[in-house]
C-alpha cells in the first residue's frame, strides 16, 4: 500500500505528498499534461524540444543545473506521446531548493535565443544517435505512421523529420509554454520523510503566487477502426531480418488495457512464452522474439517483434507466427499459465515500488488517469483477469485486419 | 514578497550512515555477504565466479555464462525457466574481464525454491549441442549488429590499444564463433563455475535458517584457487581512426590506464574526475554540449579492475565536428592544468557528491551494492569516510596539480569511429 496526501491550490495546480521516512532523500516530481500527441503535423519533435529548453534558465534564475547541484541534487527528465515529466532528487534538508528552481519555471521560463540555437543543435544529435545511427534506429519512425494514419500517434516524440527541430521558431517556444505550461495542467508529487502540513506551507509559499491558467481542452482526431492488413518492407544495411507485428489495442483506462497487457506476457515476456517457445526453441525460425504493449494513454499498440534466423524467409515466420496466435483464440490459457504470469507481475510491482522516485512518478501518472489511488488499485484489476479474458481480448485484437507489419530486410538478403 | 532570485539557503549533509552487510564463511576464502533490513518483500541473491573473459579463449567466459540454464539430462531449457517463471522469478547473468555474476530477482519466500532451481540446473549443465548452436547463431546475430555501430566500434578499438599486449586487451572477432568447441566450453564451465564460486551476496529479509540453506546450497562450488591479475598494463598513446560508412555520428573515446581506489590519489582525482566530465554542469557538458551543441552527451569516468584502473572519456557527435570536438577536449584539459577552479565551481562539486553519495547510501541495495564496491580491495565502508574527507579538504591547487600529472593529451590513447 503506498499512503498519499492531496491537496489542490487555488491556480489549479494538483498536489500529492508521498511520506517515506526510511529515506535521507526527497523526491520532486512533475508531470505536465502534454505530450507529442499535443503537437500539430507541421511542428513535431516540440513538446521534447521543449522539455529541453526547461533546463535552460527560468524567468528569475538564469541556470536550473547549478543551484540544485549546489544543494546536492541532480535532475532529469523524459517526454512521451503523451506527457512531459520532470523530477529532482536531492537530500530531503534541501527541498526547498527543488520547490523554488521548479515553481519559478513552471512561472516563466528565461526564453533566451542561446538556449534554443544550443538546444536544436543538441536535439538534433540525439536524433541521430538515436533513431539514425543505430540498426533498426528509424524503425519507430516507420512504424507510427503504418499503424496510424489519424492520430497523432503517427510522429515519434523525437519528431518526423529533422527539418521540423531546424525550423522551431522563439515564439514557437513561447506560444507552447503559455499554452501547456501552467498549474492547471500540472500534477506536483513531493515524496520524502516530511510532515503534510509543512509540505502544504512550502508548496504555497513556492507555487501559491503562480497565475492560474486555463488546462487546454485535448481534441485529438480518433483513430478510424482499422479495417485491412497493413504491411510495409524497408531496406537496410543491417546483418539480419527484423519483424514488427503492431496490433491497435485499448486506450488505458479501460479494462481491455490491462487485460491485453496479460495477453502481451503470454505471448512474449519471457523465456517461457508462448512465442519464445515455439518459435525460437521449438520451430527454430526466430533468434529474437518478444511481445510488449506500449502502455499509451490513448489507443496503443501491441507489439510482436524480434529477429529472423539466417535462411528463414518472412514467409514462413509469418505463417507460423499467425498459428500460433490462433490458439490464442481457441483456447483458453491454462490457470497455471495464468498463474505463472501474475506471480512475474507482482515481483516486479514489488521492485518498481521499492524506488522512491518510482512511487512518486507513478502517483503522477496515476492522478492524470483519474485518481493517484489507482496505485493500489491496479493489482486487484489484474486479479480479477480470467482465461476467458485473455481469450477474448486475443480474439479481438490479435487479427490481420487490426494489425500493421513492418519488416526490416537486410541489404544482403534483399533479391 | 517572495525573492524569486534568490536561492533557499543550502544546508550541508553533516554524516551519512553506513551499513555493513554480515559475513559468514562459506569456505576458507568464500564468503557470504548479508543485508537483512530490507522493508519490503523483495530479495536479491547474486553469486560471483572467477569465470571473466581473461580467464579463457576469446569468447568462452561470454558463451559458458549464456548457457548456465540451458538444461540437463532431466530437464530442457524451456522446463527450467518455465520453474523459475512459476516462482515469480527473474534470472539474469553477465560477464566482465575479471569474473561472472549470476544474479536472481524474486520475492523473499521464493529465494530457496528459486535457487534450488538453478543449482540443479548448473550442477547437472549437459550442454546440449542444439542449445551450443543456437547460443552461436544468437551471439553472432547480435555480433554483426554491434559492429554496425560506431559506439562498439570506437569501444572495442580503444580496449585493444588501451590494454595493448595485456589479455585485457583481447576482444571478440567473428571467427571467435566458428571454433567454439563444446570440449572447451564444458572444461571451461567445470573449473570456472563448479569450482569457482567467489563471494555470495544476498539481499532481503531471509531467516538464518534460510542464509544457512542457501550456504549449503553453492557450498561445493566454492573456489580454492586464487587467480593473479596483472598489474603492469600500460596504453598505446597516440590516435587512430576507423571508418564506418554511411554514420552520420563519430564515436570518439580517450584515455589512459589509471588506478583504482586503493591508490593515494583516488579520492581526489574523483573529485577532479567529476568536474571534468561526470556531472550535468561538467566542463565537457558545458561546452562541448551546452555551448557548441555538437553532441547529446559526453562524459568521463574512472573504470578499476583489481590490480589497476583506467580513466575514460566517451561521446558520439556529428561527423563534421569531430575534429572541434578532439581540440575542445584538449582546451578543457589545458584550462584546468593552467587555470585555478574557481571556489563556487568547486564547492558545486563538492556539494554535488556529498549528494551522489548519499543517494548511493539510501536502501539496502545501494547500500550492498557501495560496500561490494571497496570489499575487492580489500577496504571497509571507512573508505567513504576517506571520501568525504578528500572533499572536505579538496584545493584548487591540488585540482590543478592532479590535471597536470594525470590528464596529458600525449599519454593518452585516442580513438574514433565513424
């Protein structure tokens, strides 16, 4: 059971307290409510972009590194398709230090033209270390858009294309921050070994004078229902064959979620799954194969993905591979396979919990989805899941009209 | 009014408590390291043989410890990690140059079960010669996809000048996975493993009864050798460059041979270490990255091994700033043999690891994980006090002192890829 306080100031901003009194350390963390999926067609890679420019001084303080590095902490953050999340963690004495660097930016950020000629610059090299200069990098830049042809789902965080982060404009810059960034469109979650009424007092006095704002309505176009198989080949100078079988599965508050996030452990999690099982050890056609959802806010993907062995053709993987899932929809797994996956499930629960930052993180997330209670809640939904579920969950999703291929054929096996 | 430009006054963290695991003998010269106070239902069991890439042929440490659970007379590899899945449990093993540890994840009712497992697995190991072959083919598919990259690449090049004639020095070609011979896997698995258990590490609030069992266990496979690791390794100075088509990055890696934490200069030059490279604000990061934007990181760090250490520095920028970046580099280390570190630069530093370390304090596992880091070398949890010591007394003086005697471009080696 992870305990949590609320309370929300009157500029909208939502506050969680986690008490941790094993710990030396605090933890602050932020989420703001916006994401890739928040960017338009013609600017994309800019919620990340952005998340950059937040380290690059604030309206009162020129440098966000320095001072909290002064009081021993250290920070970081990441950027998702569908929210921007910030923490620090440094010893509890210091957490004022956090409250001030963090509630003067969520104020005004400095704007300075150095930060975003450096940061473009900086984003652009992440962009080629990671989706351009890696085997297999761009395949995720490929893939999006395959599976989505609507939704804002179909660009990756990093962007569409460089040109996008070449072009981002200062009023660009400016525009977003006066739009995303403000207490109403944020969840603040302190975790340490303090006391709640103090926490109240110190959040005030940091965040209290921070303008309210409006939270930005989220209209996002729907995904159409997905009605054929869809497949696309590339080429590249990679040593092997890679596959990518993206099925659309449910949004996240929803019990299909988590029912097809079961699903994913039967199919791929780990050595004893299904795909690994048949074909790696028993068919011998893959080298690789896993099976993952991608935890989206909105309509995800299930994902089947891995490697080829030397001499197999797609084909024959293909055929094999749609066999297997239909057993899937045939019969209902075993209650001991069941059992199996849930006992893998709670032991890492356990281990992602134990991690001060984790909790605080997941509390956030948790408290966007409806209630940061849901921590606690989500293991009894994933008890109450039964083999029929898992079934018809399969039987839903795991067909070729709902499902998007991306294969990646090396040069040298290319005819 | 509130003064936004003003910052909360920083208070200084007076003591960080250190915690000691217990320690049982298992043999002679194995011993069992145990932190009981762990506050959840979580455990940790990790097991240390004297099986490193240095103590076989190319490649045999690498395969050996791939094939730990890949089934025996009685039991496939599909029923043994099905067992352990049963059990909640998540196995993992890896290899370094010096030896191999094997590592199990569960909850704490499920440690005995668990291990009790993989003991027979490893005990009775038949290595299967499917399993060997499907081990090779898996290995040499991620092989070639590495050696796409310019990160292995730049990697692999600088351990072979940096350890030059020493077995350090040796790295994996893809020959290595034609002469695999299932003889030499199987002598290799019997000296290094069942007779090669070095230290036991177990995390978790477990039962004596429960330490004693698992003792009894691995008991048999405690190690009664003693391996010799080289001392005297000295780097290639001087560059050298590898082409990869097509990269639009280029991976660039400096450094020397160093030492680890049992020498004099150690405590310090971390400090000097971190204000170089191994921070967000270090001088790397702040002009290569921050300022010039050529790359999305860069960094350094001091690697030990036992008898010796080296330092490093590692980053991938565009291809046509590779150049900029290799004189950058060489400005900043010029400025700190030539330049005094300003105080609050310095009190940064200082204050910055003071939190690093106790982040590294906080848990039990971090806490095992700081201890297992000095117990090597045969140091206590009092070398942190040494540590916090060094930073009290750091001078910018003594910065510049150990820049001008440790960071000359010319002893370095220096390599790029892309």
């Amino acid at each position: 059971m992870i305990h949590f306080e609320r309370f929300k100031l009157d500029n909208g901003l939502t506050v969680l307290f986690h008490k941790d009194v094993t710990t030396p350390l605090a933890v602050v963390n932020t989420l703001y409510d916006v994401g890739a999926r928040d960017e338009s067609e013609e600017k994309t890679g800019f919620a990340h972009l952005f998340e950059h420019l937040m380290f690059g001084g604030s309206v009162n303080i020129p440098d966000f590194d320095a001072p909290l590095q002064m009081a021993g902490g250290e920070s970081n953050a990441f950027t998702s398709n569908d929210i921007t999340n910030y923490y620090n963690i440094l010893p509890a004495k210091n957490l004022e230090t956090a409250l001030w660097l963090e509630s003067d930016r969520m104020l005004s950020l400095g704007f300075t033209t150095k930060s975003l000629e450096v940061q473009r610059n900086v984003v652009i090299e992440e962009f080629k270390q990671r989706y351009l200069n890696q085997p297999y990098g761009d395949v995720w830049l490929k893939l999006r858009p395959l599976a989505y042809h609507v939704h804002p789902y179909k660009w990756a965080t990093i962007g569409k294309v460089i040109k996008h982060i070449e072009d981002a404009k200062m009023e660009d810059v400016k525009a977003f921050f006066h739009k995303h960034y403000n207490p109403a469109n944020a969840i603040l979650c302190i975790a340490g070994n303090f006391e709640f009424e103090n926490i109240k007092t110190i959040v005030t006095k940091w965040y209290g004078d921070i303008p309210g704002g409006i939270k930005p309505a989220r209209i996002l176009p729907a995904e159409p229902e997905q009605e054929e198989l869809r497949e696309e080949i590339i080429e590249r100078n990679v040593p092997t064959d890679a596959f990518y079988y993206a099925f659309k599965m449910s949004e996240r508050r929803n019990e299909m979620y988590y029912m097809a996030d079961v699903l994913s452990d039967a199919l791929g999690r780990d050595k004893s799954s299904r795909l690994y099982i048949s074909l790696k050890k028993e068919q011998k056609l893959a080298s690789e194969i896993g099976a993952y959802i991608t935890g989206s806010l909105d309509n995800g993907l299930l994902v089947i993905s891995g490697k080829l062995n030397d001499g197999v053709s797609f084909e024959t993987f293909d055929k094999a591979l749609w066999k297997e899932l239909k057993k899937l929809e045939e019969h209902p797994i075993s209650d001991k396979e069941l059992a199996r996956l849930m006992i893998k499930m709670h032991t890492s629960k356990e281990f992602q919990d134990q991690g001060l930052l984790n909790r605080a993180m997941n509390l956030c997330q948790f408290e966007l989805l409806g209630d940061a209670n849901g921590i606690n809640e989500e293991h009894e939904i994933y008890k109450a899941i039964k083999p029929s579920h898992i079934q018809e969950t399969a039987i839903h999703i795991l067909k070729p009209t709902n499902c998007s291929i991306l294969k990646v054929k090396a040069t040298q096996n290319a005819e | 009014m509130l003064n936004r430009t003003i910052s909360p006054e920083v208070k200084q963290i007076d003591k960080i408590d250190f915690v000691k695991p217990q320690i049982f003998d298992i043999s002679k010269d194995v011993k069992l390291f145990f932190m009981k106070e762990v506050p959840n239902e979580t455990a940790r069991l990790d097991l240390y043989f004297d099986a490193g890439t240095i103590n076989g042929d190319t490649g045999i440490a690498s395969f050996v410890n791939g094939m730990l659970l890949s089934g025996t007379d009685e039991k496939t590899s599909t029923q043994i990690n099905n067992e352990i899945d049963e059990l909640g449990g998540f196995f993992e093993s890896g290899v370094s140059n010096e030896n191999a540890v094997v590592t199990m994840y569960s909850l704490r009712e499920n440690v005995l079960p668990i291990l009790k497992v993989m003991t027979n697995a490893i005990q009775n190991l038949v290595f299967h010669q499917h399993e060997v072959e499907e081990l090779v083919n898996d290995r040499r598919q991620k092989f070639k996809t590495s050696m796409e990259k310019v990160s292995f690449l730049a990697q692999r090049a600088f351990q072979q000048r940096l350890f030059s004639e020493s077995i350090y020095g040796r790295v994996t070609n893809e020959s290595d996975f034609d002469t695999i011979s299932t003889d030499s896997l199987k002598h290799f698995f019997k000296k290094n493993y069942l007779n090669g258990l070095t230290k036991v590490v177990v995390v978790g609030d477990l039962t004596q009864d429960e330490i004693d069992e698992i003792i009894d266990l691995i008991g048999s496979w405690a190690s009664n050798t003693t391996t010799e690791f080289e001392k005297n390794i000295k780097n290639l100075k001087g560059y050298s460059h590898l082409v990869k088509d097509g990269a639009v990055q280029t991976a660039i890696r400096v450094g020397r041979m160093l030492f680890n934490k049992t020498h004099e200069d150690y405590n310090d030059f971390l400090i000097l270490n971190t204000i170089f490279g191994d921070y967000f604000g270090s001088r790397l990061m702040s002009n290569i990255r921050e300022d010039k934007g050529y790359t999305y990181g860069i960094g350094t760090m001091v690697a030990e091994l036992h008898n010796v250490g080296y330092f490093i520095i590692a980053t991938e920028v565009g291809k046509d700033v590779k150049d900029a970046t290799m004189l950058e580099i060489q400005h900043e280390i010029t400025r700190l043999q030539t330049e005094l570190v300003g105080d609050d630069e310095l009190n940064l530093v200082k204050n910055y690891l003071m939190g690093q370390l106790l982040k590294s304090a906080d848990g039990p596992y971090s806490m095992t994980d700081l201890y297992m880091s000095v117990e090597p070398y045969g140091l206590d949890l009092d070398f942190y006090n040494t540590s916090i010591d060094s930073l009290n007394n750091i001078t910018p003086e003594r910065i510049q002192e150990l820049a001008i005697k440790y960071l000359n471009w010319n002893d370095m080696t220096v390599v790029s890829a892309g």
